[in-house]
C-alpha cells in the first residue's frame, strides 16, 4: 500500500508562481549595465532557481567574474523593487493549496530566495496562510544540498516517508532526493519536461492541480 502524502514541500518560483519573465529582466539589465548585451530571456530561464552566483558566473564573461558580488547586490536591489511586475500565480496553484489545506495536508516552502521576500511576495498573492513554514536560504546551503528540505521535516517533526518536495529543477529534485524525501517534478517552469524525466522525480505533474489527485490517490480515495 501506497504511503500517504501528507505533507508538500513547494519551490516558489517556477513551482507556485510564474515569475520567470521579472528574473530574467532584472539579471538581463544587470547585464547590461556590465557591458555584456549577447545574453536573451531564454538563456536565463534553465538557470532560475540556482543561486546567484553561480548564475553569474554562467553568464558573465570569465573577464568580468570579479563583478559578481556586484552583480548579486544590484540583482537583489533590482528585483525586489520589480519582482511583481508580471509575476503571477501559476492556474490552480491558490485553489489547490487552499483544497490541500481544508484536507489537512501540511504545506511549506523551501525556496533559493530569501525568507523575507518569499513571505513578502506569498502575502501579496494571498497565500502564505496555507504554509506552516516559509524556509529560505538566508546564510544557508543551496540546493541540491537538503539543508533545508531537513530543517522544515526536522522543525515541523514530519515523517519523511510522508513528505514531497515539488519542484521544476533538477536541484529541487537532487534536493529532495537527498533529504531522503518523495520527489514530484513540475513540467510547467523553467525546465521542459525531458528535463525534468532526466532528473528522475518519483511523480511528475502538467498542472498544478494535479497534487489533489496525487493526494487522492496516496490515500486510497
């Protein structure tokens, strides 16, 4: 018998929100300021997600690395006074969260971002109600490190064979195999979904929606 789900791990962006176009335009104008102009949108997207130095790393010029803390500061400056420009919510991620919710399924969120503007923009979207821990890596290891991933199961004293970790990259997946939790790949973010197949997730989802019938299904119902 299958065991049950009953706890959901979530990355932010390219997971819960739709938020790939404002990234790429603040790391693109960060660029620029650099003098580096032969970058585009789509060679940023894949790399959303990973953290920013080693973001930088991959789209600055080896010439120019000895920018990339600068970069990082005027990125973080940028975004933060952009980030919901174009940013939304991905279709069915509020009702489901607010269906797993009612359910009594336990959320949380383990995101590359910082505690403070993961809250801040989950407040805007009127959804971090729905999380009993929002965990960024504020001075904390990356994923695929499980840091964090350990620190939410560990603090909300979660069964880990209870767990999914849901993420659109690799490094959420490594993430969640590495804490010994369930994986689930999204196929909607900033990874195709061969990409994802790649990355070998235990469950895979076209929608968001699709996490209810997961539940369902875990459960026998």
């Amino acid at each position: 018998m299958t065991t049950p789900i009953r706890n959901f791990i979530f990355d932010v962006d390219g997971t819960l929100l739709d938020s790939k176009h404002d990234i790429a335009a603040a790391q693109l104008h960060v660029l620029r300021s650099l003098g580096v102009y032969d970058r585009t949108e789509e060679d940023i997207f894949p790399l959303i997600g990973k953290p920013l130095a080693e973001i930088f790393a991959i789209l600055l010029p080896p010439p120019l690395h000895h920018c990339i803390p600068d970069a990082h500061t005027m990125y973080v400056t940028l975004y933060r006074a952009h980030a919901l420009d174009t940013t939304r919510l991905f279709p069915g991620v509020e009702y489901t969260l607010a269906e797993l919710h009612r359910r009594g399924i336990r959320l949380a969120v383990a995101t590359t971002k910082s505690t403070m503007t993961t809250t801040r923009v989950l407040g805007h979207f009127g959804i971090a109600q729905y999380f009993v821990q929002v965990q960024g890596s504020d001075n904390l290891p990356f994923k695929p490190d499980p840091f964090i991933i350990n620190k939410i199961v560990a603090e909300q004293q979660w069964e880990k064979e209870e767990t999914v970790m849901v993420g659109d990259t690799d490094a959420d997946i490594a993430a969640g195999k590495n804490a010994g939790v369930r994986t689930c790949g999204v196929t909607f973010g900033a990874l195709t979904r061969t990409r994802i197949e790649a990355a070998s997730p235990q469950l895979i989802i076209d929608r968001f929606d699709e996490l209810l019938r997961l539940v369902g299904d875990s459960q026998g119902s």
